[in-house]
C-alpha cells in the first residue's frame, strides 16, 4: 500500500485534515459536487507533481484563499515510510519529498506510478492527435526516465527552429546545423515510441477482443519522417524548405506523427459506436497499468474516476474481471451504484459529503 495518508490545507473543497489510507482498497462514494475527484487529483498531483484537471495552481485554492497545501505519507518498494508535501503560496508552488526540495517533476515519477481512469481519456481515443501521442509519451515517461528528457530535448530544439523559420530573413546556416540535431533528437523519440507501441499492442489488441468481443483492433504509428537515416530525413526536410518558410513552422517530426486505432487495416474510430470508444479508452488504461508492470515489475497505483457507469452491465462485468494488478486501487462511485460488488474483504468505503468523509 503506498499511500498511507494525506493531509489537506485550503485544497479545493476538502475539509482540513487527514485521511488514513493503509487499506489496499479505498472506495469514495457521493454525489456529484462533493469532492471525490478532489481527493484522486491530490494523489495524481503527488505522483507527477502536477494536476490532471488545470495548469493553473490557483484554481485548486479553496474559493476565497489563494494558497493551499497537501501532505502524503507513502512506503516504497523498500517498506521505508516517505513523505511528499505540495505548496502553493504566493503565487508559487513548492514541492519537496522528505523535506527535500524537488525541482525536477521527472524525480516523483518511480516513486508512487499511478494511472488514471477518468473521462478525459475518450481524447486518446477520438479527440486530437496531440492527446494520442501524449498517452504514448506518458506511457513511456512511466517506466523509462530518459525518455523524459530525450523528449524534452526535442522540444527545445523544436521550438528554437521555428523561431528560425518565422524571421523575415531566416539564416540558412543556422538552420542547416539545427536540421541535424533536430532529426537526432527526433529519430530517438520516434524509435523508442514504436518500440512502445509495438510491445503494448500484443497487451491491448488481446484485452479489446477478450471484452468487446472484437478481434484484431490494434494501435498503429505512423511516423511523419519517411527514412531511417539522419542525412536522409534533412535531406527530405531541405526539399520542404520553402514550405516551412512560408507557414513559419515545423511540417514535420515526432510532433507530428500519427496514432490511429485501426481493424483489418481500417481506421476503426470512425465507424465504432460511443460504447466501443468509451471501451477503447478503459482498455487503454488497463493495458498502461499491465505494460508498466511487465516492464518494471512493479505494480502501480490505479486511481479510477467514475469509469464504470458508462458501460452496460455485461461490459462492466468483462470490464472489471480484467483489472490489471495493483499496489493499491482507489475508486469513487455515485450512491446507488452496486459498489459493494466490487469490494473485497478489506475494502475501506469512505461516505464523501461537502468535503468531508465519513468511514
């Protein structure tokens, strides 16, 4: 169990105090409005450093302060007892782990991985092609801490040559010499994304097909680049040179590529019903959890936000008999809703009510 407790000051709508979580189960159940989804962001924001819901730390502030704090007690893989704290005062935030100032997010990553099911994912699976590549990015980001800054590295070259492109009298020289690193950095993000993806498609394609009941769905990469070589990518990017001149940006790199779900060779998006997206993006999830374990041996933490009351009752069924394994899960559920059929023996249920819980 790797979360032990958090402590909350000024966060959102959740009363000031502590609640205990050495429970391998933790089930939050209430009304829309009344802070669960509150308490899941506190413990995403405490494996990433940042929230899933806003770039904006002063919206989190309960109405009428502007600045809050949370405190987690969490045990590693070695049973040591850690703490995270995340401070927002003055218009800055401060993040330390035992005390010790963290600056760099990518340092929090390894220690508690949680994956996220809520209903933002539908964008992996219909909204833009940025949400795509950011779930493989992530995906990575999980297990393998260079990608982060392989990836971070691109972009900063990315963004330096599209400030070239966009000057009235772009030096052609400059742009030469940043061609090669450009495509260096790139070609190490496109390989290690279809390495990825390769490895989660034979976790993925067999969960889709075990609980839809449809075969052969797959996620495909298509790379923007064509060609396997440095000199051969520049020299194409050198061919479209005047069209990057006069749109004043980069048409082509990793920020580009594709991610397509596709069945029998087509695009399966287009033609699947709501429920087979929304169970496209469940899945996806799944497989994340299933794929970082497999290549860390580690189990993550799963946070669920109210997944399940899209699905019909067989779905839910398939659904649920196919959790990946976990360190510890959290979920949160509406009243009403069969919860106690999910639960097992040691199952904490915590009533959420204006913030406050009761359990």
């Amino acid at each position: 169990m790797p979360f032990l407790s958090v402590s909350y000051t000024n966060f959102r709508n959740i009363k000031d105090g502590t609640i205990d979580f050495c429970y391998p189960e933790i089930f939050f159940v209430g009304s829309n409005g009344q802070g669960k989804s509150n308490i899941l962001e506190s413990l995403y924001m405490s494996s990433y450093g940042s929230s899933f819901r806003t770039r904006m730390d002063a919206e989190i502030s309960r109405s009428g302060t502007r600045e809050f704090s949370i405190r987690t007690v969490f045990r590693d893989d070695r049973e040591r007892n850690n703490s995270f704290s995340y401070l927002f005062r003055n218009g800055k935030k401060r993040i330390e782990k035992n005390s010790r100032v963290i600056n760099d997010r990518k340092e929090l990553i390894s220690d508690i991985p949680c994956v996220l099911f809520n209903h933002d994912d539908m964008d992996f699976v219909s909204g833009s092609p940025e949400r795509r590549r950011f779930f493989i990015d992530q995906s990575l980001s999980m297990y393998d801490i260079d990608y982060v800054d392989i990836l971070r590295k691109y972009k900063k070259i990315l963004k330096s040559r599209n400030l070239i492109l966009k000057e009235k009298e772009a030096s052609k020289e400059t742009l030469e010499i940043l061609d090669f690193q450009f495509v260096s950095a790139g070609l190490e993000v496109m390989n290690r994304r279809k390495k990825a993806v390769w490895n989660f498609n034979w976790i993925f394609s067999k969960l889709y097909g075990e609980v839809s009941g449809i075969e052969n769905v797959s996620i495909n990469y298509f790379p923007s680049w064509t060609g396997d070589s440095v000199e051969q990518i520049v020299s194409n990017l050198q061919r479209k040179r005047g069209m990057e001149y006069a749109l004043g940006t980069s048409m082509s790199g990793p920020h580009r590529d594709k991610i397509i779900f596709m069945k029998d060779k087509t695009d399966f998006v287009s033609t699947s019903s709501m429920g087979q997206r929304r169970l496209l993006a469940l899945l996806l999830r799944v497989s994340q959890a299933v794929f970082y374990t497999e290549q860390t041996e580690k189990l993550p933490v799963l946070l669920m936000d109210d997944v399940l009351l899209e699905l019909d009752p067989e779905k839910r069924k398939k659904f649920t008999s196919v959790l990946p394994e976990y360190d510890q899960l959290f979920c949160t559920f509406l009243p009403g809703e069969p919860y106690e059929n999910y639960g097992k023996s040691k199952t904490k249920i915590y009533e959420i009510k204006e913030g406050s819980w009761n359990g």
